[in-house]
C-alpha cells in the first residue's frame, strides 16, 4: 500500500496494531480524524493516554478500576463470600450485564497455555488460593470459557483449593464448548450463572 504522506503511514501502522483493525480499516480511521477538527483528535489522544497512565487494577479482584478497590469489591451488599472466577474484565462486564450475579469476582489475568508459555504463575491464582484458604470464602464458582485451557486453569485452581471446605461450582454448559464467554447473550449466560454445578461433577461428564 502506497502512501502520500509518511505521517499518515506511521499511524496507520499504529493503529493496525490493534486486534481486529487491518491496514484499510486502520486507513479509513486515520483519513477519518483528518476530516475532524483537531480537537477531536487532542480529545481521542488525550483520553488514551490518561487511560493508559492512570487507570488501576482492583487490588482484591484484579479487575480494572479507577480506584485502588473497584466498585463492585467495596460494595457492603455484595456477597463476599461468593467468589466467581473469570479470564478478564470483558467477562466481568458480560456477566455483570445479567444483572443476577451478587457476589464478587476474581481476575485471573489469562488461562493456563503451555502452547503460549502461559503458566500457573503468570495468573492471578495464588492471590485466589490464599483468599479461600484464608476461610472468609463459602464458594468459588468458575466461569471461564469452555475450551481445553479454560478447563485446564479451573481443574488445576480445584486440586489447589479441594481440601478446603467450600463449594466449588461451574456455570451450567448453556455456554457452547469452545465459545467464549464475553460473546454470550445475556439469557444464556445468566441462566448458565443461575443453574450452575458443582465442579466435580462437571469434570466426571468431561
């Protein structure tokens, strides 16, 4: 693809670094904001970097915050003991969107994949342990996606926590195999959440 301005193709190769955004798409965009006025463009890159600068991770759950503890971690009417465990702040926000979740979450940052060098300690996973072990947890739900490594980082975070006396629960396989959770309809993931199983039992049906 052939440029008029080298301007124009640096940020073009920028923004097509972004998942989801090819080099047209990523030139449509830029031509886009040169059409706009320039405080447009001051506004988009302004909100990007305060963003990326000060934006947090709660320090109980994980999940993205503007403040040290999130909103939903330091909510007194929110069941602390309930803890449901999910791969990122996209499923927190999905699950969140069925408004019939009460608890709180854990943000495990990933899922075990030895294909991409991820490991147990590369995740958010001992902070997990230690918060049952602790004894202030009455269940740990998990909710990550129903593929191999979803299955894998949930059954390697219950041989932790087994001998601990919680419930361990999965949500119910409304969600396809293989489907991701974030791209679940609300009904379904909802009713996953709601008739949820124990854990053992949905690694004897595997």
């Amino acid at each position: 693809m052939e440029f008029p301005s080298k301007l124009l193709e640096k940020a073009v190769d920028e923004m097509s670094q972004l998942p989801g955004v090819g080099k047209r798409t990523a030139l449509r965009l830029m031509l886009h904001l040169l059409k706009q006025n320039p405080d447009r463009t001051t506004h988009l890159a302004e909100a990007l970097m305060k963003m990326r600068h000060d934006i947090k991770f709660c320090k109980s759950c994980f999940t993205i915050s503007d403040i040290d503890m999130c909103d939903i971690c330091s909510n007194n009417h929110r069941d602390h003991q309930t803890i449901c465990v999910v791969e990122d702040v996209r499923d927190v926000m999905a699950l969140e969107n069925t408004q019939l979740y009460k608890g709180v979450y854990h943000v495990l940052g990933g899922k075990i994949s030895p294909m991409d060098g991820i490991g147990p300690s590369q995740l958010n996973i001992t902070s997990l342990v230690e918060k049952v072990k602790a004894g202030n947890v009455k269940e740990i739900i998990f909710a990550l996606s129903s593929t191999m490594e979803g299955d894998t980082t949930n059954f390697y975070i219950f041989k932790q926590i087994k001998d601990c006396n919680i419930i361990t629960s999965t949500i119910a396989r409304g969600i396809a195999v293989g489907d991701e959770l974030e791209y679940a309809d609300e009904v379904t993931l909802g009713r996953s959440l709601m008739y949820r199983v124990p854990f053992e039992n949905a690694f004897k049906n595997v």
